[in-house]
C-alpha cells in the first residue's frame, strides 16, 4: 500500500514518535492524544482492519507489543483501554488495522462517546 500513512510509519519513511519495535509491529504515540497515554499498535504489514485475515502471529505480536507498551507507560496497574475502529460506522479514518492504546487517566465507563446517538 504505497500511498498508506501507517505503512510508511511502519517502514520509517515518515517519522513518528516511536515507543515499541520488532520484526512484525511498531507502537507510536497518535498525533492527537487523547489521553495522557495514546499509542497506536500496527502490523508492519498492511491490513485494512482487526478482520482483515490477520495471522494468529501478528495478533500474538501485537499483544505482546501492548504488555510492553503499558509497562513502559507505567499503566499495566492503573488500566488502559484498547480499541481497534473498523469502518465508516466506527470512525476509522486510517485504513491500516491499528489498535488504540489509551490510559493515564480516569477513561470514564463509557464505551461510546457521550454524543453518540
Ligand atoms: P482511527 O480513527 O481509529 O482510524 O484512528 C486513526 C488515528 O491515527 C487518529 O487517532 C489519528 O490522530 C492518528 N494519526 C493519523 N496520522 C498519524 C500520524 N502520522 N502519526 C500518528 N498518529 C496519526
Ligand atoms: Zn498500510
């Protein structure tokens, strides 16, 4: 995917802030945190979502990469949110299957935005 923003995050043609790496993912912190902690979790190779015939190895990678991310964080103790959005329905804007690693704070006991209807 030549023209994938998160490809080239992936392949580090374009810079990001990065807080995990190996073979099969990389972990940056999102451009527009929205909390304290707000890291994206991807494959290096291209899916366009959670359901996108992802190999059971890349999963394994990819919660292996968030353990590693909230330890770092230091919130394995205090709790984090993982979301992965999938389609016009949910709001994914970047077509590359990414997880959502939020935390360092009260994230509420909501699962959807108070204004969704
Ligand atoms: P989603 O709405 O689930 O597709 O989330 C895409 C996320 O990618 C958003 O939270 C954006 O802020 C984030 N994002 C887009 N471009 C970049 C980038 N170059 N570096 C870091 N985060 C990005
Ligand atoms: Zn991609």
């Amino acid at each position: 995917m030549s023209d994938c923003i998160f490809c080239k995050i992936a392949n580090h043609e374009i810079p990001s802030n990065v807080v995990f790496e190996d073979d099969e993912v990389i972990a940056f912190r999102d451009l527009d945190p929205q909390a304290p902690t707000h890291v994206l979790v991807i494959p290096k190779k291209h899916y366009a979502n959670i359901c996108d015939g992802v190999p059971a190895e890349t999963l394994v990678a990819i919660t292996h990469a968030i353990s590693e991310v909230v330890k770092a964080e230091g919130i394995e103790e205090s709790g984090y949110r993982v979301i992965s959005n999938a389609g016009a329905d949910a709001g994914q804007t970047v077509m590359h299957f990414h997880m959502h690693v939020l935390g360092g704070k009260n994230l509420g006991m909501g699962l959807l935005p108070a204004d969704s209807e």
